[in-house]
C-alpha cells in the first residue's frame, strides 16, 4: 500500500489523547490524578445528591473503567494513548500526514502542541511534527469541527488532476466536543452515525478522485454505580487502533452482531453464545449437503468452545 496510497490523519486532542468528562456546558472536565483524588475525598465527605455529588461519582467511576486514560503528574495527554496514535500512524509504510483539528491548534496553546510533538516522537521512534491545522474559525460544537475538516477536504482537493492524483484514505480521530451522534445537523446533513460522518466530508471532494473515509468516535456514555449518567470522550481504545490500523492497511474489520453471530467475551457468556449460534446452525445445516454439513459443524463448534478472542461466524 506504501507509495500507491495518500493518507492523512485528523486529530482531535481533548477526548482522543486524553479523557474528557462531560460537564453540562463547561469546558470537559479531565481524567487526571488530581481530579481522581478530589473525587474520592469529596465522596467520603458527602452522601448528599448535587452538581459537585455526581461529578465525583462520574470521575470515580471513569478512574476505574477507563485507567489507561488518566494523566499524570501535569501532563495533559495519556501515555498510553499517545502510544496508541503512534501504533496507528506506524501501521502505514509512509507516515500519513496528520492535521491537527483540536481546539489545540489555537496560537494560546502552541508550548502545549510542542509538547506533544515532543510525546508522540518518543513513540514513533523518529522526529514528529504536525503537517497542518485545520482553519481557525469559531466553533461552539461538534458541526463546526465537523465543517472545517470538510472545508479542509476542499481546498487540498480542489487542484488534485484526476489522473495523477492517487487513492486517498483518511482517517478522523474525534469525539465532536464529546457529542453523541444523535442526529446534530451539519449543512443540512443529519449526524447520526458514523457513516453518517463520513458521507459528509466524501460530498466535500470531487467524484472523480478515490477517497474513502473512517472516523473513529471516542465518545461513549454510561451510568455509574449511583445511577449519574456519564458521557466522555475517553480516548483511543485498543479496539480503535485495530480498527484504524485495518482500515489503512484495507482489511475489512469484524461486522457487530447485527450481521452476524459476533460475540465479545466480556459481552455476551459462552452458554448465550452457543444458542446463537446453534440456531443459526441448525437452519443453515439442512441446506448443505451431508459432507459440508459435517465440516461446517466442526468449525463452528470449534469456534464456540474456544471463544477467543471473538466467536465469529457468518453465514
């Protein structure tokens, strides 16, 4: 793929390298050692139900579900997650060029953005810089952010010749200011999945050029243990770097269990997954004849038993 392929990589800060907690309209509060200890005394002092109450229950609850995202000391990125960006950008033969979308890209942060240069090289092994910013114009939500990657799609596009210009891929690492895709509009288009989104920035580039689009969301919502309903950006997952890392390397990835019998082991236990599967089985098998029969029936029982890392058969 190297040498026949453009890439490019935009990258959202807040929320991707980092755990941004929702916080009503304020600025996202942040996964940080400070904000874990505030969190764990003010719960101890306090039973009573308040703005302050469940904020301390959001963040403890994020501290032990997502630790691999929590800053320390006076960092402002995760270790862990910038060492997943690199894993990504490293997937590609020639370093994609990565476009720095965050509301980082302001002048008022540039000591910031250096630093993080200065993190994502360590990683990569190799001097790391960013190779350009989207524009800097207000944004109040996610359909501005979403709006001036499309305007940078445009103008990168727009002088390309057709029969020069080679397959593009493009990868957006964003949790749209931690929004759920729920359906916010953007120039008239509806948001309301990711497909959603990459339909979207595909319309802002000319027909004729090959460019196909992949956004990964870290975003995603939960109810702590005291029934607060939480939303964060929570960074890149081990399963998002798969995921990205397939997508450049043009590996179609594992469909969700709506198009199939797919099954996560921390999901779905092994009994449930047995049933799934044996129905699905015992419709497909009287169709076979009697030789395909048998051999279907001891992969897929194979597969069940084993249960590792995925239960993945389709029919």
């Amino acid at each position: 793929m190297a040498g026949t392929v453009d890439t490019l990589v935009f990258l959202d800060v807040d929320g991707v390298l980092n755990f941004g907690l929702k916080d009503g309209n304020r600025a996202a509060l942040f996964l940080n050692e400070s904000n874990v200890r505030w969190a764990a005394g003010f719960q101890e002092k306090t039973l009573r139900r308040g703005h302050f109450h469940d904020m301390a229950s959001k963040l403890s609850s994020a501290a032990q579900r997502y630790t691999d995202a929590v800053c320390t000391g006076s960092q402002q990125s995760s270790d862990t997650l910038v060492r997943r960006l690199a894993h990504i950008l490293q997937s590609v033969g020639r370093r994609p060029s990565v476009i720095l979308s965050s509301s980082w890209r302001k002048p008022a942060n540039a000591d910031r953005v250096l630093s993080l240069e200065r993190e994502i090289s360590k990683h990569m092994g190799e001097k790391f810089e960013f190779d350009g910013r989207t524009e800097l114009e207000p944004e109040v939500g996610a359909a501005d952010r979403l709006r001036l990657i499309g305007k940078y799609m445009q103008k990168r596009c727009r002088t390309l010749d057709a029969e020069k210009a080679r397959p593009l891929r493009v990868l957006i690492l964003e949790d749209f200011f931690v929004s759920a895709l729920d359906g916010w509009a953007c120039d008239g288009m509806r948001m309301r999945s990711a497909q959603d989104v990459e339909a979207y920035v595909e319309q802002c580039v000319p027909e004729y050029l090959d460019v196909k689009i992949k956004l990964v969301h870290c975003y995603t919502e939960w109810v702590t243990p005291q029934g607060v309903s939480a939303q964060a950006g929570v960074g890149l997952s081990r399963r998002d770097v798969e995921e990205a890392r397939a997508f450049f390397q043009g590996v179609v990835p594992i469909q969700p269990l709506a198009t199939g019998v797919v099954a996560e082991r921390k999901q779905l236990d092994t009994a449930s997954v047995q049933a799934q599967v044996a129905r699905k089985l015992s419709a497909k098998v009287h169709t076979l004849e009697p030789k395909q029969a048998e051999t279907s029936m001891l992969i897929c029982w194979t597969g069940i038993l084993s249960l590792a890392p995925f239960v993945c058969i389709h029919f």
